[in-house]
C-alpha cells in the first residue's frame, strides 16, 4: 500500500499521536492519584475518630441497666486483674522487665516473642521468652545471666531444648519476685 503523506505530515501525525499519550497517560495517572488521596483522607478520619473516643469513656457513660451482664462483669474482672497487678507492680511496669531481659541478652540470642501471665491460683506473674540462640553456650550463659537478675525468682530452661538440635530455638521459663 502506497503512502501518499509528506515527511512533515508524518512528523506532525507522530507528535500529535504523542501528545494524546502523555495526555491520556497524565489523565490516568492523575485519577488513580485522587483515588490514593481519598482513601487515605478517609483512613486517616477514621483513625482520628478511633484515637478521640477513649475506651474508658465509652465504659463510663454506658449504664449498667443497658449494658449487658456479661460485659459488666468482664469489666469488674479486667479492674481487678489490673488492681493486682498494681499491688504486685507499685514502683515497676513491664516495661521495665523487658528493658532488663533485653539488657542482659547477648548479641548472639535473638527474642522472637515475650508472653506474659498472671496466674490467679498461686498469684505469680510469669513469663515465657521464646527465641533462638547461635550455639548452646550462649543460651546457657543467657539463662544464668538472668538467674542472677534479681527481678526474677525463678528461671527454667527446660533441658530438651539443650538436647534437642531444633537450630538453636528455645524457650525461657521466667517467674517474676512478688513485691510484697
């Protein structure tokens, strides 16, 4: 097929054509912008509104004829898991206790996770530290680093995991001293 356009003509044909691409392009790109702005504008509300309304106040102003019993005494038994925990925890958070557990934690023993419990039976806060150590001496100098910490009453590195070549995974039995 015979083209009959002029150079000039192409050449103009072309930009044309590149001009209604970057349009177009500029176009597309600028709706999907408005759309990354709108939800993160609506994120961001959504986040502030959930910051602004305290949870103890949403507690304090619902009456206890219209709420549920279950919750009340969900409520009355969190206030008092809390109570005790403030009588064994006058002057200490558990903060402090990971701070301590992460100062004494050499750079060869990595922490993956840290649970606490409070156990209402024989009231003693406990906590499980799982994580995974390079080599076996250096979990055994871990643990009889924390031994000597007085914040805790016991330490337990139960045997099997000193056995066991699990790649050096393991987890630390910790019971924390009662401050009364």
């Amino acid at each position: 097929m015979a083209n009959l356009l002029t150079n000039e003509a192409k050449k103009k044909l072309v930009r044309e054509r590149k001009i209604r691409e970057l349009v177009l392009s500029l176009g597309l790109l600028a709706v999907l912008l408005l759309i990354a702005v709108v939800l993160n504008v609506s994120l961001w509300l959504s986040f502030r509104i959930q910051k602004d309304i305290p949870i103890a106040k949403g507690l304090a102003t619902s009456s206890p004829s219209s709420a549920p019993v279950n919750s009340i005494k969900e409520t009355v038994q969190i206030k008092e898991k809390l109570s005790l925990l403030s009588k064994w925890w006058p002057n200490n958070t558990w903060s402090s206790v990971v701070a301590k557990v992460e100062k004494i934690r050499p750079a060869t023993v990595k922490i993956s996770q840290i649970t606490g419990l409070l156990s209402e039976k024989d009231n003693t806060i406990s906590l499980a530290i799982s994580g995974q150590a390079l080599g076996r001496q250096e979990l055994v100098k871990f643990v009889d680093d924390l031994k000597k910490e007085k914040a805790f009453s016991k330490v337990d590195l139960p045997i099997d995991y000193l056995l066991s070549t699990a790649k050096g995974q393991f987890t630390i039995n910790l019971e924390i001293k009662n401050n009364d």
